[in-house]
C-alpha cells in the first residue's frame, strides 16, 4: 500500500500533464487537417484521427505498464533492445516496405506498419546511457569515445542506408548527451562550424570562403603569436577546413541525392519552384503565415481544410496548428516543448543514478532535434527531411517510440530515491 | 551530479536560443508578412461570375426589336480531360482537327488547373447535339452566355451592336468590365450601355487545392446575384421601319421620321443595311470583315453620318427667315424669266423653264430658284452690301436655330453636324470683304456649302410641322419598366419664327403634293406637306430628296427621304416618303391615282455604279402607267 501511493507520488506529474496536453493538441489538429464530415466518428478506426484516438490509448498503456516495470529490468534488458533495434533495421533494408523513397517500414500484417528507426532511438539512448554511466568510462578518453560513438553510429548508419536521412540525423543530437557527460566543447562548436561551412559554401563561392577563413585564422594567430600551440591548432584546423570547403560541392553534387540537393537549395533561396519541388514548404509557410494572431479558428483552416498543403497531419502539422490557432497558438505549442525539454533536464539532473541522467540528456536531445527541425521545416528554416513533430504528428510508431522514450525516464525519476 | 554539472545551463541555452529563433520567425511571417494572408485567399477563393442578362429593346408598340438568346461557350480543365474521341468530338463543336489541337494549347498553357474557353458561342442547337454526349468527354464543361438576338433582322444600324470589350474599355471602366465581357459598341448599344448592361453577379467560391468548388466563402457575406439591365423602350415603329428598309434596299441613301409632337424617331433607316443577327455568333468575325469591305458600307449610318445638300427642301426656311425679318409679306411677288441673275452669275431656273408671275406660296410650289435668289439677296444686302459679312452671320445664326451646322444631340454615338458655312470660311476661299450676296447666292437655293444630314432635314420639317418649335430627336422614348422619360426630351426648341408666319410657307408645301412637283405622291386622303429636292452632287446623278409632314391639320410624322444619286426628288425620295406616310397614318398603302406601288420601288436598284460593282440585279421595267401623260407632266414639274 505504501509502496503503491509513493509510486504514483513519484511519478513527475508535470512532465505528464506536458505529454498529454500535446497529445491532446496533436489529435484536435489531425482531425482538422483530415476532417472528413462522412467519418466524424472518433472509434471507427476510419480517419487518421481515429486511428491516432486508439494509438494514443494505446500508448497510455504502455506508458502505465512502463510505470508499472521494474527500473533494473529496462536497464539489465538495454543491450537486447539495441540488438533487437539492430536487426530490425537490417531486416527492413531486407523486406521493408517502401514509403515515400524510405525503405523504413516493417508491415505487421492487417494494415499495422512499424517504424524500426523510431525504436532505434529508445534502443541507442538506453544503450548509450548503459554504457557511458559504467563507473571506468571516461568519454574524454579515446577509447570510451570511439565505443560510445559506434553504440550512437551503426544504427545510424543502416538508417542512413534506407536512405532515411531525417531520422539519421536525429541521432546526431546525442552530441547533446555526450557533451554532457564530458565531451569536448570543441565538438559543439566544430559541428556548428562545419554547418556554417557547409551552407556558405554552398551559397558562396568556395574561394571566397575560404578566403575568409583565411583571413580570420591569420588574425587570431597575428593575436596570440605568442600562444605557439594554438598557432598549430589554428593552422591544422584551417588546413581541414578548406579541405572540407572545397569538398563541399563535391559531397553536395555526388553524395546526396538529387532531391536533397533541391531541399537545400530551396531553403537557402537558390531555387524557387514554387508549384513543384518547393510546393510543400511554400504552402506551409501560406498556412501558418496566413494564421495572423489568432489563428483562423478551429476547423476553419482553409490551406489545410482544402489539402494544399501535403503530408499535413504528419510531418506538416505544425501547420494546422500556425493556421487554426495563429501566433498565439504556435507560440503555446512551442512553450510547451521548450517548458517538457526543460522539464526534461531537470529531471535528469536530479537523478543520483548517472544511468537516469544520461538517459536523460538522450530523451531531452531527440525530442528538441525533432521540434527544431519538423518546425524549421514547415517554415522554411530547415531543408524537409521529413520527421515527425513528437506526440503530434499522426502515427502509430512514431507516438509509441516517443512515449516509451518519455516514460521510461519518468519510470527511473520516480525511482530515483533508490539506488539502481 | 558531476564534475560537468554546469553544463546544463549550456545545453540549455542552446535550447532555448533555437526555439526562441523559431518563435522569432513565426512572430515574422504570421504577424510581420502579410503577403501570406494574401496569398492563402488567393488559393481558396475563386469568383464565379455570372453575366447580367442584357437588356431588351422594344419598339414603340412594345414589340421586340432585339432580346437576348443563350450561347454555350465550352470550356476546358486540361488536367480533368482523359482520353476522348477527338474526331467525334470536333465533329459535335463542328471544328477541324487543326483548330482543335490550337485551342488544346492555348489552353494548357493558360493553365492546366483552371478552366478556360475551349470554343466561343455555340448556338443552342449545335449545343443541343453536344449536350446530351458532353458527359462522355471529361474536362469538358459549357457556360451560358447570353448574346444578342434581331426577331425581326431590322434597325441594324439604330440598335447597334455589341462585342468584346477592349483593354481601353476596361481601364476607363475602373474595372467594371473583365475581359471577354461584352459592351455596346456602336447604335444604341453603345449610348444607352450603363443602362443596358446590368450589374453582374459575383460568387466567391472556396475551392480545394485541386480546384474543385467547397463551398460559399464567407458563407455568402460577399456575394451579389445578377441584376438584369433595363428595358428600353425606342420610339421606332417596327412596321414603317421595316418598310422603310425594304422600299429603300438596292439603293444607298436614307429615311428619317419623327413624331413632331414628341420627336420621337419612327423610322430610321439607313441603306444599303445589313442584319444585324450577323454580327452575333461564331461567323461574327468573317461576317463584319465582308461588310467592311462592302464598297456600299453598310456601317454607315446614313441618318445622322451622311451629309446631303439640302437642295430645294431648304427654301420653306429660307422664307420662313425672311419672313420673320420682314424682308418680304406672303404676297410679294417676283417675276421669273427662267433664271436669276445675281451680280454677273445667272442661277438657272429648272432648266430655263420660266415660272412668270410667282408669289410665295407658289414659289414653294414651283421651286422657284429665282424667286428665292432673290429672297436671300434681300436678306443680305438690307443693311448694304458693305455689311455683307455681318448680315450674314445673324442669317447663319437663325438657321442654325433650325438645328442646322449643329448635332442635334441625338442619344446615339458618331452624329455629324452638317454643314453650315461661316462668314470666316467664306474669307478664307476669297478674302474679308471679297465676297457678297451674289459670291454664296448657292446657299438660297440649299446648295454651295450647305450640308444637311437626314435627321437635321426631319427635324426641319417636325418645326415647320409644329409652327416654331421642335422636340429633341431621339430614339430611346422611355427606360426600364417604369417608363423613365428624360426631361430633355419634354422641352420645346423654338426657333425664333412667330407662328403666323407658317401658314404662306406651308400652303405652298401642300401645293407641293397637291398639284406640284410631287403630285405622283399624293396620298389619297391625307393632306401631306412637302418639299422636293433635286440636289446636285460630284458624285454623279442628283440625290433625290424629299421632306415632308402629314396631316397637315395635328401633323403625327415630319419625314426626310433621301435617295442618292437616283435623280430628281419626285422620282424616287417623295413616292417612298408618301407610303411610309400612309402606311403609319394608315397602317396600308393605298391604291395611288398616279399607279406608283411600292412593290417597284422596292425591286428598283439605284446602286450607284462601284467596280466591280456588287448586288447590282437588273431593274424591273417601269411599269407602263408611269410613261403616261400625267406622270410627264409631272415631271416636267420637278423640283
């Protein structure tokens, strides 16, 4: 009886509020991006709303019966979900269904499909954590870096093989958790450099670039002439750095593929094919801009309502969200990740158990890259590389992976007073 | 907790930083940028428009002279199109391959999403034939337009027609008009389009991203049904009018008829004419170019365009001035040896025939030259002859009372003013000072400079008919159902000439159809007052002329028949300006002492010869009763 109400007492009830107020948003905003008035029913399993109604229940079970595990079972049962994670995705590149160009999909049989990708992320964060909080691991050291740079890249390296670029990149945000637990910051800011990098030299002449950096490398040196060492970092950085400028072009031209590239390009401005290849990401920016501050009202979206916008109730939502309900309605949907990504690390940091913190730092990381970048996208700040916004994207798959990823970290924060 | 604790605030503010970027250009483009607001109604709102039906025009008795009939023009969505039957299909719209596969493309390149027109007015049976299959060719759609329609094919030019606006049009209209809307473009039409057109009716339709109509925008708040444009109601006598045209075809020339108690227009023809139903429907084009090049013209409106000399029928007014002037009474009497000698000219006189004695009211009768030769060298010279210039201009002046050298404001588009000379004009062909009564002794007898059109001629004699007053000439007497009458319309012109000074001048008219030039036109019955006129042209034969009014006692018509190049007055102008008397006053014609019909009038072709000459038929003999003794004499008697 004790254990039972301490149970319930422990369980972080904001984070939990947080979760199902965006599942709520999610499904109002499914039903008004696919409302079809001949189907208004919600247990038909019928509509996408219908469908997300009962993935919802269902992920509410989940998530109790998470509540409900043992937290040393989901830690001792880490390294099995990596390799069950791991043959999944090597037998979706087998038999796989293709979707929308992505080899990503395991049909279940009666119209149920999975997603191995979106589990990979739950497998690689709980692996991850299992590893780097093993009491002789040292990220700063080269060898625990290296295993725990595998543990992160071979998932992501048959994801990129699907060839799912969105979710590969997702798995890039456990840069977060890494540098958490010691990494680097050089790692950060190199990664931010070689994006800055990358997109200038894209839109810029490579020569130009590196001209500037040239020129920037010479200051900071002629600055600390004294500082012989950093005169040596400086120049092998900058001898990598035009390396990589000049193999930009290349990289872009034969390493991504032809569709990527006009992604890119549409983002940056170099193309504007308004009624084709930029149609999704124009009309989106339509919905949401033309939302003004209140939105058009439920129900009312007209972008939406009149399926101008494609892909809306999964990857383009957001946009039903801008249109219906305006700034003020985005802004309160932004608040809300922003308030649970907080939440999250806090959560985290309150752990004693270094296990719980890094798994943590894993859930915060993959849910802000999916905000960041799904609602980049719908607005023209990122190139579509197609990831679901969390808890409101339509979808089975990706809803289950993100509660489990949530709840399995309530499980441990609700444990936290006892030693794992 | 360890040694990198801080770190959080780190990946916090990383965190932060980027969602408060989003929220930066959110806050941009849903508040800041209003081009996307703009941008999304352009993709959900689709105006429907639907074209006002075109107001009818009705003669004065309420029959239709031009109504509106339903046209189909096909529309195409490229998109919505599958594989069809192409032969079949042009074979129903009555196209050849080459045309379709035209269209096909222009219409994909308008777009491929929207409908555009794919072929114009179909009429209603070869839309009937397409109708019933058009579901077997997808894409295919057809839209009612409604075009103009002629039940009687008369008054071509008085209606006018319309087409398809220009660029001009739409600017000037402040974007009442969209393209291939339709706006009156010449007659009536034009005049009266802000009546006849109607308000157009707009839905604003919200349609889906694959342009497939979802509903009412606004639920309505916007939207405004069609409103009819109004009934017109003319002053044409549908019955003369065709008359009139048939009496008069074969020939180029005019008649114009006004009720001189109203000026309503009764008649209104202009010939050679053409049926104005050819200028609607799919042949339109082809149709307008043959009648530009037409050497006849049938675009011409004679009636307020042509400019005749006057000839003898300008006399009644010339007495009528000098009268008023005191110049001469009714009883002064002049001697005609045959010709006038003014200065060193001499105006011959009907081919030297000596009239003798004659006073006013036979000098009308006779047509005098000389008598009115001298009528206007008393007028211009009373003040002496250095005053010339002076005189002549107050002359000009009370003439011009008349409606002559001036439009007449007719409410219909492109009327001339004629011509009346200016004391300046006269300086300029001699010199000031060069050139007196006897230099412009023409003008006396309606020719020289004088110019007059038909309808200034008919309003000549509506004053004359009314003894001092005329009424506005207009053709529109009353719009919409309520009957409106312009207040215009309801206002005398007087001209400046006491009453009493008719009775001499008009004795002398009914002398003209009694027992003178135009006694072959006498209508048994009805006592008409004319005037011939016989009137020298460079064109070749004389234009024949001839004014009238009748009865003489409550005048119901005033005419002007205007024959060109036919010969003289009493020939040709005053028999078909006595049937379309008769016929109005009488609603026949009736058998004539002289044995004219109107039958040989209208067979008779006095198409002036144009090389190569076209729809010249060879004319009827002359009926023998017309080389009779009685005729001869009377045309002896001419002018």
């Amino acid at each position: 009886m004790n254990n039972q109400r301490s149970f319930f007492f422990n369980v972080d009830w904001v984070t939990v509020f947080i979760y199902l107020a965006l599942c709520t948003i999610g499904w109002f905003n499914i039903r008004a991006a696919v409302f079809d008035p001949a189907h208004a029913g919600i247990l038909d399993f019928k509509t996408d709303y219908s469908k997300q109604f009962w993935y919802i229940i269902f992920s509410l079970g989940i998530g109790t019966v998470i509540l409900l595990l043992e937290s040393r079972f989901i830690i001792a049962l880490s390294p099995a979900f990596y390799i069950i994670s791991l043959l999944l995705l090597i037998l979706v590149l087998v038999i796989g269904r293709n979707v929308g160009g992505n080899q990503a999909w395991l049909s279940l049989g009666g119209g149920i499909r999975l997603q191995p990708s979106e589990f990979a992320k739950f497998a690689t964060c709980l692996l991850l954590a299992r590893y780097l909080s093993a009491t002789n691991v040292r990220i700063a050291e080269w060898r625990s870096f290296f295993i725990a740079v595998a543990i992160i890249g071979v998932p992501m390296l048959l994801i990129l093989l699907q060839p799912d670029m969105g979710s590969t990149l997702v798995f890039y945000s456990l840069i977060f958790v890494l540098y958490r637990e010691g990494l680097s910051p050089y790692f950060l800011v190199i990664s931010a450099l070689f994006i800055v990098l990358f997109l200038t030299s894209i839109l810029f002449t490579p020569l130009y670039v590196i001209a500037v950096i040239t020129a920037l490398a010479l200051i900071i040196i002629l600055l600390f002439r004294k500082n012989k060492k950093l005169t040596v970092t400086i120049i092998t950085g900058l001898a990598i750095c035009i390396a990589f400028v000049l193999s930009v072009k290349f990289i872009y031209n034969h390493v991504l593929q032809p569709h990527q590239k006009v992604r890119i390009d549409i983002v940056l401005g170099i193309k504007s094919d308004l009624r084709g290849k930029g149609y999704n990401v124009y009309q989106s920016k339509i919905a949401i801009g033309s939302g003004k501050l209140w939105g058009k009202g439920y129900l009312n979206g007209t972008q939406t309502k009149y399926s101008f916008v494609p892909a809306q109730s999964t990857d383009f939502i957001f946009c039903t969200v801008g249109e219906e309900w305006g700034f003020a309605g985005s802004g309160v949907v932004l608040g809300l990740y922003l308030l649970l990504v907080l939440r999250i690390i806090f959560i985290a940091e309150r752990q004693r158990s270094p296990f719980s913190r890094i798994y943590g730092y894993g859930v915060a990381s993959i849910i802000f890259f999916h905000v960041f970048i799904n609602i980049a996208t719908t607005i023209g700040l990122a190139p579509v590389i197609g990831i679901p916004l969390p808890f409101i994207s339509y979808g089975g798959s990706s809803l289950l992976n993100f509660t489990m990823l949530l709840f399995v970290l309530l499980k441990l924060d609700s444990n936290r007073m006892g030693i794992v | 907790m360890n040694s990198f604790f801080e770190r959080r605030y780190v990946i916090a503010g990383i965190f932060i930083t980027i969602l408060v970027i989003l929220l930066a250009r959110l806050f941009y483009i849903q508040i800041v940028d209003n081009r996307y607001a703009i941008y999304a109604n352009n993709n959900v709102r689709r105006q429907k428009i639907s074209n006002a039906a075109r107001g009818p025009i009705l003669d004065r008795n309420g029959k239709v002279l031009v109504q509106n009939v339903p046209f189909y023009d096909i529309m195409v969505t490229p998109k919505q199109v599958k594989p069809f039957d192409t032969v079949e299909f042009c074979k129903l719209l009555g196209i050849d391959r080459a045309a379709f596969d035209k269209q096909w493309i222009k219409a994909v390149k308008y777009s491929p999403y929207l409908p555009s027109v794919f072929e114009k007015q179909l009429s209603a049976t070869t839309y009937a034939s397409l109708q019933e299959r058009l579901s077997e060719f997808p894409g295919f759609d057809s839209t009612p337009r409604y075009l103009r329609t002629y039940p009687d094919s008369v008054a071509a030019q008085f209606l006018g027609y319309i087409g398809e606006v220009q660029d001009k049009d739409i600017e000037r209209s402040g974007g009442y008009y969209h393209p291939g809307d339709y706006i009156g473009v010449t007659g009536v039409e034009k005049s009266y389009e802000a009546v006849l057109r109607g308000q157009r009716g707009v839905e604003n339709l919200m349609v889906d991203s694959r342009n497939k109509p979802k509903g009412h925008y606004a639920n309505g708040l916007f939207d405004t049904a069609a409103v009819a444009g109004q009934r017109l109601t003319s002053s044409l006598d549908i019955s003369i009018q065709e008359f009139g045209e048939k009496l008069m075809q074969n020939k180029e020339g005019s008649i114009v008829a006004i009720e001189p108690s109203t000026g309503e227009i009764l008649c209104y023809v202009s010939s050679p004419t053409y049926d104005p139903n050819l200028m609607v429907g799919r042949e339109r084009g082809n149709n307008a170019a043959k009648m530009y090049a037409n050497p006849y013209n049938p675009f011409f409106i004679r009636p307020i365009q042509a400019k005749y000399p006057p000839g003898s029928s300008f006399k009644p007014l010339s007495a009528l001035i000098a009268l008023q002037e005191g110049i001469i009474t009714p009883q002064t009497t002049y001697f005609c040896p045959g010709y006038y000698k003014a200065g060193n000219r001499k105006i011959p006189c009907n081919n030297g025939e000596a009239h003798g004695l004659v006073n006013l009211s036979s000098a009308v009768a006779k047509s005098c030259n000389g008598y009115f030769s001298m009528v206007f060298q008393k007028i211009l010279d009373h003040n002496g002859t250095r005053q010339t210039e002076a005189t002549f201009a107050t002359w000009r002046a009370k003439v011009n009372k008349f409606g002559l050298g001036a439009k007449l404001g007719l409410d219909m588009p492109g009327e001339s003013r004629g011509n009346l000379p200016t004391p300046l004009h006269y300086d300029n062909v001699y010199k000031p000072g060069g050139w007196h009564s006897s230099t412009i002794i023409s003008l006396a007898i309606g020719q020289g400079e004088l110019e007059a059109t038909p309808l200034q001629m008919a309003n000549l004699e509506c004053t004359i008919a009314n003894q001092g007053y005329y009424y506005k000439p207009h053709l529109i007497k009353a719009i919409s159902a309520q009957n409106v009458i312009r207040k215009e319309y309801t206002e005398r012109n007087y001209v400046g000439i006491d009453s009493q000074y008719f009775d001499p001048v008009i004795n002398g008219m009914q002398a003209v159809v009694d027992n003178g030039t135009a006694i072959r036109s006498k209508i048994p019955g009805i006592v008409m007052c004319g005037k011939t006129g016989t009137a020298q042209n460079s064109h070749g034969e004389p234009n024949s002329v001839f004014v009238a009014f009748a009865p003489r006692d409550h005048p119901k018509i005033a005419i002007a028949v205007i024959v060109e190049n036919s010969g003289e007055g009493a020939h040709w102008a005053a028999p078909i300006a006595s049937f379309i008397v008769e016929k109005y006053l009488r609603g026949s014609v009736s058998q004539r002492e002289s044995g004219i019909t109107p039958e040989y009038f209208m067979n008779a072709n006095k198409l002036p010869d144009i090389i190569p000459k076209i729809r010249k038929t060879v004319p009827p003999p002359i009926p023998p009763n017309l080389k009779k003794d009685s005729a001869n004499k009377a045309n002896k008697q001419r002018r």
